[in-house]
C-alpha cells in the first residue's frame, strides 16, 4: 500500500524536526499509543492499541528514524505485529517551510498482512489515512501549545 | 440479433456472444490416467428382494443416488423405493476412483450396470434350475421370471431370493447368494459437445453487465434424468456467470491474500441468474452401455466463453476487443473510458 | 471462526443498558440486529467482553408520527422501515433506502440504529440521513441529546456516539414523493461502492452520499450548482461536482477515479429519478 498525506504544523521546521525525533512527544502523539521506550538512539519499542472504533487490536512493534538531514527530511521504518496481522514498511517525511509554519509530507509505503488484510481489505488505506491524521493533528496541538 | 442491432442504433452497447465446445469426459482409460481410470459398483439383491447398490462414486449433489436407483430398477424390474445406494464410505466402498472429470455416470454408472447383469445372469440360471429348463429359455419380465412356451408358471425376486439364500434347491455348482461386484476398465474417454448463446446489455456509465438471454443446448448422451441433468446446466451456467463477470482471488505484491471473505469475493447468487432456455440433443456414446458421456462440466465450459463474447460484442462498436477476466464493471468503464461510440 | 469469548447481558430497559455501558466502558459493545458485529466477532475483530443486546426493548422499536415529523425507533428492522405505510406515504425516502440494504435476511434482522452508530462508510441510510437532515437521539448516563445528521457522522467508522451512549431514536421530517434513492453495489457484499440520495423540493435540492468517502457527506457543491434548475443540462452539469471536496476510497473494488465516476453518474440518475416524482 503507498499512502502520501500532507499536514501543516504550526511551527518552524527545526522545532518540527526535533519533536518527531522525540519519544517524549511521539509517545502522547501516536493514536492509541500505550507505550513506547526508546531502545537506541533512533529506535524505539512501542505497544500501540489501533484500529477503528469497535475493532482495535493490539499491536507490539519497532519503529527507527534514519536518514536524518535536519531540518529537511527523515525516514521512518516500522513493523508491528498482533492478533489480527501485521504491518511493516517505510515512510519518507519532508518538511519545508510554509510561512510560520511546516508543511509536512510524508509518503509512506506499507505491507500490510494477516486477518486485517485477508478480510478487510477494503478499508486498510482509509484507516491508514485516517491514523496518520490523527498522529499530524495530535502534533499540531501538541506543537501550537507550547509556543 | 434484431434486438441488438436496434439496441445498437439506439446508442445503447448490447452484445451477442456464441460458443460452441467439445470436452474430454469420463475419466478415463487407466493408461491414460496417473492412478487408475477405472470405477466399481455391487448390486446386491438382500434376502428380503430389496436391493443394495455399492458405488465407489460419491455424488454430492450429482444425484447419482437417484440415477442409479433409476438404472437398476428398470433392469431388474424392482421398485425403485426398494433399492439403497451406498456411498461414501470406506469402509462400505473399499475402492473407487469418485467424481470429476464428469465420469459418475459414465463410469460408475456403468459398473453398476456390469455387475446388475452378472445378478441377472446367474437369477436366471437358478430360474431356470426351477423351471427344470434350460438358462437360454429364462426371460426377466417386469420383475419376473418366466420361461414361454416351458411353463405358465412365474417367480418373482422374492421367491428366487429366498431360494438363493435358503439355498436348499440350488443347481450345481452355483454359489448361494445374488450378489455381484465389478471394476469397469473403460476403452476410451468421451465427447459431450454443445452451443451457447448469450446476449448481455452493457451501462455504459457504469460498466455494469445485464445478461438479457441466455440459451444452451449440449448433448450428453442418453439422459437417465433429465431434471438432474438440467440441473448440472443451470449449475454450471452459474458458476460461469461469476467466472466471467465477477468472480476473482486477489493477492497483493507481497502474496497477501485481500479477498478472505465473501464479503470481498463475489459470489453468484439467485439474483444474478438469468432465465435460462434449455435445450438438448442425444448422441448416444459408444463407449459404455449406458450411452451416457456426462454432464457435470457442460455448463461451466460453454458459458464462459458464450458470456465473456457478448460482452465484446457489446463493446465492439468502440473498438474494444479484448477483456481480462473477470470483466467487472471497473474494467470495463476503464476500456470504455478513453473511447467514443464509432457511428454505427 | 467462534468469536471469542464473552458476557452476555439483555437489559430491559434503555436506563438498564446505559448503566450497563457505564460500567463496562470500551469493553462492552451493544448489540440490536448483530448485522454488524457479529460478523466482526466471528472473525475476531471485534473482542468484545461483554455484549449488551438491547434487541427484544420493545419500547425501542416503533414508527410514528411525531410533531410533525416521523420517529423511528432504534430497533426498527430495515425490513419494518422498508414496508412501512407511514414511511412510505411521508417520507419514501427512507424506505426505498431501507429496500437496497443488503438481502432480505439481513433486513429481517438489521436495525436503523445498529447501523447507523456502526458507520460503515458504504452503508446505504447515511445518505438518506443527511439528505433528510435527520435528527438523532443518544441517551447516556447525562440523560439525553440531540445531534444533527450533520454532526453525527465524525470519520471512518465513528460517530458522534460516546462509549457510555446508546441511540435511541431517529426522527425524518415529511417530504414530498421528489426523493430517489440511486446505488451502485459492491458485487460480493452489496455495501454501496457509490449511494446518492436526493430529496428535492421547490426551494432547492439536498443531496447525500454515501460509500465514496471515509465518512458520508452532503454533496453540497452539486446542490448549489443545481439551485432550482430541473434541466437535463443542469443536472449533467449538477452532478459533476459530485465528488468535490473529498477524498475517494480505493480498494479492490474500485479505484477512487472509478467512485469519484459512479458518485457522479449516480447524483445525475438520483436528480433524475427524484425530479421526475415531483
């Protein structure tokens, strides 16, 4: 699955870049986020409770943050597992400058396998969409509260 | 045709579409076959004149349980609520090669008959013994046993029965009993052969397919029963409906499968099954006594192509001449999309 | 599969079931029809703990004029609302929105509000909600609220409806016979790949869509280009902005150009349809 979104933040790009590279703020970010502890330094152990309402599942998994070209891009590579399948795969993130503000695009490629792809197919990229709107738009509040 | 071409000066995409086949069927001569072609079957005429039929065929939903007891009631005479048709069974069908390849009948249906007549030829035998004439006299009529021009005197399966199995007045050298079992080693598989037509509309907004008429007749040999036999046409002509139009196993790139559910893999159903016109004709097959070539995949190998080609049909006037299968209405909207209707 | 395993308690009253739901919070799902969730129980998608099943509440399901306006209960059956006289005398277009959800056996057991808190996004009432501009009622452990068709539906699969809430009754005004219903179904499932409903009237047109979007929408960019116009020309023109401001689903079923297609296609028959009752 190839999934572009875009999302505007309300601060400048640096302070955009460091708050996607900080488990602090990724962790009250991340939709359905219980846990997440920093393994390394660019890597990270989270459990996450996703889905949609009525149907969530509990995923375990890894996430690292490379190719790290301050404040333009970065990369981020996930995998998660749990009952009802699996995710893995890569997102490209560029942030450039919109007024006072960043513009962030982000192009992620997804495999998404097991129970949630054999029998809700149909839905996958639109919950995808879905949950990468509420991750950019917890990150806007998050970011508009403390300027 | 008159339809279609006043569809077609209307504007509106309405095609036709033929196909004619021949199969391959009743599996099959053994040599040509990776384990063995053959079938079996045992009739058995119990004590108390009913009947028990053995088939190492397993009809499910064939109907062979009927065909069968069809078959041997009217050779031996006996009522056909009096026979058993056992199937599916190991332990009760030790061996048998089952259905595919539509060789139930042809096959299976033909050992039974095989092993029918060795019941009747040794009856006779011991009929004869009773009468006090010889076999060659014996006739098996409507159930029972006379010799004309020898004796008034008739015996019916209850009686011979009871002699066979009480076995106090038997000829000899004949074995108590009347019972008989027999593989049948076919010579050559068979050719069942048909015509289909069909004639679909296409919405040209939607891509969306409406089958207006449909039209089959195949020929399968002698028909032992034709509502079973219809029955596997109409069957087979579902099952095409949905290969052609809708049906479709989706993995993505990564070997995912994305249709686990019915809810994402459409299946026909009753809506989608048009008004059939059902015809016949009956090329007696050579191959086995029965003359019978099988049904079972006639519907599923003319309707495909007959569908698939009056959809093409439909589209031809914008220069479309190809679809993959199935040809859903996404498909189709997208050959459609970057073409206008030539001026027919 | 058997869905795992879980409590199973029948409430008698709505008060019963709101206490139920307070208790057990996001471990409980209620249950009216099953249409829904038991589909995703069986596959273990949904695990629910406890099911609260609201379904023999007779006081739930009812049609009847009310004020002015017709109010149907909860638990009302597709198949109820489907043949309903009143609803088919004043307000059609909830009927004949009943009729296309999915096969007779699933209109038999199916509820109006089961599915409307389910949300799918190609269920076939959420375009006839919003064109009727509909209100409903959700009943919670704060007592009772009105929301607006317009507010109910928040995004993918979510509505409005808090975890301790339980919708407890839909309320359409009359109409006019000048309404359509006009749906392209996903062949295996029946959901609508694009569903438009139109309810029309001499002052203007509402038009709602379902089955396109994450969540279902009033198509308000085909309702000012058509104003009071009846034209073919108008309603060809109408119906292109069919899609305007949203974002196309795509699956396996159809693309998102191909929807964006169908929603228009169907907009310009449903306009059709709806002006010729007029």
């Amino acid at each position: 699955m190839k999934l572009t979104v875009s999302h505007s933040i309300p601060a400048d790009r640096q302070r955009v870049f460091e708050a996607l590279c900080d488990p602090a703020i990724l962790r009250r970010c991340i939709p359905g986020g219980e846990s997440l502890t920093a393994t390394g330094p660019d890597a990270y152990e989270a459990t996450l409770k996703i889905g949609v309402p009525g149907i969530k599942g509990v995923y375990s998994g890894t996430a690292t943050i490379g190719d790290k070209h301050p404040p333009e891009s970065l990369t981020l590579g996930f995998e998660g597992k749990g009952g009802p399948g699996f995710v893995r795969g890569s997102a490209a993130i560029v942030l450039s400058p919109d007024g006072a503000s960043t513009r962030v695009d982000c192009e992620a490629d997804a495999q998404v396998g097991g129970l949630i792809a054999a029998v809700g197919s149909r839905l996958i990229e639109a919950t995808a969409r879905k949950l990468a709107g509420d991750f950019f738009n917890q990150l806007s509040n998050k970011m508009s509260a403390t300027v | 045709m008159a339809e279609r071409n006043a569809a077609r000066a209307a504007g509106r995409l309405f095609g036709v579409g033929v196909s004619t086949y021949l199969e391959i069927c009743a599996m099959g001569p053994s040599k040509a076959m990776p384990a063995g072609g053959w079938e079996w079957g045992c009739v058995r005429m119990e004590i108390s004149a009913k009947v028990t039929v053995i088939t190492g065929v397993t009809p499910h939903g064939q109907g062979q349980e009927t065909s069968f007891a069809q078959i041997v009631a009217d050779r031996l005479g006996v009522p056909i609520e009096d026979i058993a048709v056992l199937r599916g069974d190991t332990s009760v069908a030790h061996y048998g090669r089952d259905t595919y390849g539509s060789r139930g009948t042809a096959v299976g249906g033909t050992a039974i008959v095989m092993s029918v007549d060795k019941v009747i030829k040794k009856a006779k035998t011991l009929a004869a013994h009773l009468f006090e004439t010889l076999d060659e006299y014996v006739v098996l009529e409507n159930g029972k046993f006379k010799a004309p021009g020898i004796t008034a005197r008739e015996i019916t399966w209850a009686e011979l029965a009871a002699e066979a199995y009480l076995a106090k007045n038997l000829p000899a050298g004949l074995e108590p009993g009347l019972e008989a079992s027999s593989f049948f080693e076919p010579e050559n598989f068979t050719f069942p052969f048909g015509a289909h037509i069909c004639a679909v509309e296409v919405d040209r907004d939607t891509g969306e397919v409406a089958i207006k008429k449909y039209i089959a007749v195949d020929d399968c040999g002698n028909q032992i029963n034709p509502l079973l036999v219809e029955g596997q046409v109409q069957g087979g002509i579902a099952h095409s409906i949905g290969q052609a139009l809708f049906e479709q196993t989706i993995y993505d790139e990564n070997g995912q499968l994305l249709t686990g559910e019915f809810m994402d893999y459409a299946m026909p159903r009753a809506t989608d099954i048009p008004e059939y016109t059902l015809g016949s004709t009956v090329t007696p097959s050579p191959v086995n006594p029965l003359g019978v070539k099988g049904v079972g995949e006639a519907g599923t190998i003319g309707a495909t192509p007959a569908i698939a080609n009056a959809v093409i049909d439909a589209l031809a006037p914008l220069g479309i001449v190809h679809l993959d299968l199935p040809m859903t209405p996404q498909r189709i909207w997208r050959a459609m999309k970057t073409r206008t209707m030539a001026t027919v | 599969m058997y869905p795992a395993n879980f409590d199973y308690v029948r409430p008698a009253s709505v008060d019963e079931a709101v206490a139920l739901l307070k208790r057990h919070g996001e471990d409980a799902k209620v249950l009216a029809g099953g249409h829904s969730l038991i589909p995703a129980m069986k596959l273990r998608l949904a695990r629910p703990s406890v099911v609260i099943d609201i379904g023999r509440i007779a006081t739930l399901s009812y049609i009847r004029e009310a004020g002015g306006a017709i109010a149907v209960g909860a638990t009302t059956t597709h198949a109820e609302v489907e043949t309903s006289k009143l609803l088919r005398e004043k307000c059609p277009l909830l009927s004949e929105t009943a009729s296309h959800i999915g096969d007779v056996q699933v209109r038999n057991m199916g509820t109006i509000g089961g599915s409307l808190v389910h949300a799918d996004p190609a269920s076939d009432y959420p375009a006839a909600i919003l064109a009727l501009e509909a209100e409903i009622d959700l009943v919670g452990p704060r007592g009772k609220r009105t929301v607006r068709a317009d507010q109910f539906f928040v995004d993918l699969l979510q509505t409005t409806i808090a975890a301790d809430e339980i919708l407890t009754e839909v309320r359409v005004p009359m109409t006019s016979r000048s309404v359509a219903y006009i749906k392209t179904e996903q062949k295996a499932s029946g959901f609508a790949l694009a569903g438009v409903a139109v309810v029309a009237s001499p002052t203007g047109v509402r038009v709602g869509i379902t089955g396109i979007a994450p969540k279902p929408y009033r198509a308000t960019a085909v309702e000012q280009a058509i104003g009071n116009q009846r034209t073919a020309h108008a309603i060809e023109v109408a119906a292109a902005h069919a899609a305007d401001g949203v974002v196309p689903l795509a699956d396996i079923h159809a693309s998102a150009e191909f929807r964006a297609h169908l929603a228009q296609v169907n907009t310009r028959r449903a306009l059709e349809r709806a002006f010729a009752r007029a």
